[in-house]
C-alpha cells in the first residue's frame, strides 16, 4: 500500500509541471504575423486556443512606435478584434496583445506585420471588409516570452521541491518509528 501511494503521488509531482505550461496562446491572427498586406485593413482579429477575459486588450503601434487609435474593440470567446480609426499607410506595424487566459494567468506577446498597398490606405476610412479580415490564416501559437514563463515555473518547481522533501521525511520518520517498535 505504501509504495502504492508513493508511485501515486510521484506520479502526480511529476505531471504537476505540465500545467505551468498550458497558458492560452495565439491560434491565428488576420493579418498573419509576418505577412504583407496589400489591400486597405479594416480590422484586426486575433483567435486564441482558449476563452480569454474581457479585460483582455491589444495595441496597433507603427514602426516609430506610435500608437494607432482602435475602434469597436471586442473580445467574443476565444477572439479578440478591433478596427483602425483611420486607413493604415505603407510601412511596418506590430500588434502588443494582452490576454487573460482561462487559467487566470496574464500573457502578452506581440506579432508583425507589413502594409504596401501603393497609397491605398491613405483615406481617412477603411473600406467596409477586406479578404484578410474575413478569413484568418492559420500560424503557430506564440510562446509565452521567458522572462513571463520564468515565474510560474519557479514557483511550482519549489513547490514539487517542498513536497518532496515534507514526503521524505514522513517517510523517514514513519520507518524509524517502525524500526524502533521492533527493538
């Protein structure tokens, strides 16, 4: 029964630290990290593979790291989107998401990408829909950046640490107690 349990609860410490792991990321976005957009952007829509909070948020800034305005942000499920106020002109631009994931954790990354629509986009208002909006393409969910993943990793390393050691000495103590009842 003893080594039963042991194997049990070793078991469970060692499936512990997959959980740290399991923070909601990025599924897909429209436009797709790394892509070229050659027709005017009305919306940003990002999927992620879990629910995320309403507080949930994201940011459009330029390459000189101004901010663009956001219309109609929403967060629906698993999807965040939001529509530039104004048309977007040539040059790169970078989406700062920040989510809270359905485990409560926060987590932020960011994805890129480039406009070249010849002077297209130079119009106060987007047009009504564009390709890229209405069908997002598929990318690898981001990482979760280090110096973010650092932390809850820590902590549940030293918790299996402590554990550990607390079931060691209940087993040390339980064996001399054992061992001294025979004498």
């Amino acid at each position: 029964m003893k080594q039963t349990m042991s194997l049990f609860v070793l078991l469970v410490l060692l499936l512990m630290p997959s959980a740290v792991y399991a923070h909601t990321g990025l599924q897909s976005s429209s436009p797709a990290n790394g892509t070229t957009v050659s027709e005017p952007l009305n919306e940003i829509r990002m999927v992620f593979n879990t629910e995320i909070g309403s507080l949930s948020s994201f940011e459009l800034r330029a390459a000189d790291g101004t901010s663009v305005k956001i219309a109609d942000r929403k967060v629906d499920g698993a999807t965040m989107s939001g529509k530039p106020e104004a048309g977007l002109a040539d040059g790169e631009y970078t989406v700062v998401w920040k989510i809270v994931g359905r485990d409560g954790h926060p987590v932020e990354n960011k994805f890129a990408f480039t406009m070249k629509a010849s002077g297209q986009n130079q119009a106060q208002q987007p047009p009504a829909q564009s390709p890229q909006s209405a069908d997002p393409v598929k990318q690898p969910a981001m990482a979760v950046p280090p110096e973010k993943a650092n932390g809850p990793v820590l902590v549940m390393g030293a918790v299996i640490v402590l554990v550990a050691i607390i079931l060691i000495a209940v087993l040390v103590i339980f064996k001399m107690k054992k061992g001294s009842g025979r004498a």
